[in-house]
C-alpha cells in the first residue's frame, strides 16, 4: 500500500496517459499479487462501502475510469503480471498487469505475434476487456481466437471465462 507523497505513490500517481485521470488523486494505492488479494480488496472495499478504481495500464481517458479522487483508493494491477508461452507455440497466458510492450518483445523472438494495442505503453487488461481488437484483426486472418479471463468478485469463488472466438477470413492486402 502507498500513500500520497511516497516515492511509490508519486510514480503511479503520473503514469496514466491521460491527464484528468492524473489530476485525481487517491487516498492511497493498492497493489495485488495474485486474484486471491484481488478478491479480498474487493471484499473489503465492497464491505466497507469504500470507492475505488481499477488500474490496469491506465490508458482510459474517462474521469474516474482508472483512478479516483480522494473518497477512495486505486487499486493496480501491474504486480499481475505474469507471462508463459505454451510448449506448443499455440497460446499464451499473461497477466493483467502488463503492457502490450512488454508481450510483443518474447513473442517475436519466437516468430508469434498477437492481437493487441499498437501502443507499447497500453495495458493488456483494459485493452482485451475493452475488445479493442477490430483495428488489427481486420488485416490479419485467423482462424480462431478465444480470450480466457480470470474472473474476481467480492462475493464469488475466483472462476475462469470465456470471452470471445473469432473466424475472420478477410486478409488484408
């Protein structure tokens, strides 16, 4: 946990991209490592009637949409954050907290690529649950892509779900 004027507080505090998430300022800052202390934050939060935001890769340019004025705390994602590629080549697994800088790098030193955001600097998290996936998938063809989330409630065992499958055969050029 972090608070205003802390070294750790202050660094978070200005990597949004958009400054009205920027101008908020939290009363302090929260930093799972794993769905299970997702989930208790969001017990404790929910419980306590507290407000929060959830931070990803802060790219959101929405007041309030990943981060919160003083009433509340943040809640960041960037310790979930890890990254596996299959034996098979054929999938991967990462967590929320990344940025798509840091999952294009592995990939391409394998010959993979993956659909994502064109900035490095965009969380993996807000950008999958957001489906911004049409600016990219329009000009690649897939056969099938499926997104599997980590579901985390206040009130419910951590789950798995399925999100989406596409079948696109349009090529582009």
């Amino acid at each position: 946990m972090t608070y205003p004027g802390s070294a750790a507080y202050e660094t978070a505090q200005v990597a949004y991209y958009a400054q009205q998430q920027i101008d908020l300022e939290p009363a302090c800052r929260v930093g799972p490592k794993t769905a299970a202390d997702v989930a208790a934050i969001l017990k404790a939060a929910v419980d306590n009637k507290i407000p929060f935001a959830v931070h990803s890769g802060g790219h959101l340019t929405m007041i309030g949409g990943s981060n919160i004025a003083d009433e509340g705390f943040s809640i960041d994602l960037g310790a979930l954050n890890n990254f596996k590629i299959a034996k098979d080549e054929k999938s991967v697994t990462f967590g929320t907290g990344l940025r798509w800088g840091q999952i294009f790098p592995p990939l391409a030193e394998k010959g993979l690529t993956a659909v994502g955001g064109r900035d490095p600097g965009v969380g993996v998290g807000g950008y999958l649950a957001g489906g911004k996936l049409m600016s990219f998938v329009m000009r690649v063809q897939f056969s099938r892509m499926s997104i599997f989330f980590q579901v985390v409630s206040p009130s419910c065992p951590i789950s798995m779900a399925w999100e989406a499958t596409m079948s696109l055969s349009t090529r582009w050029p």
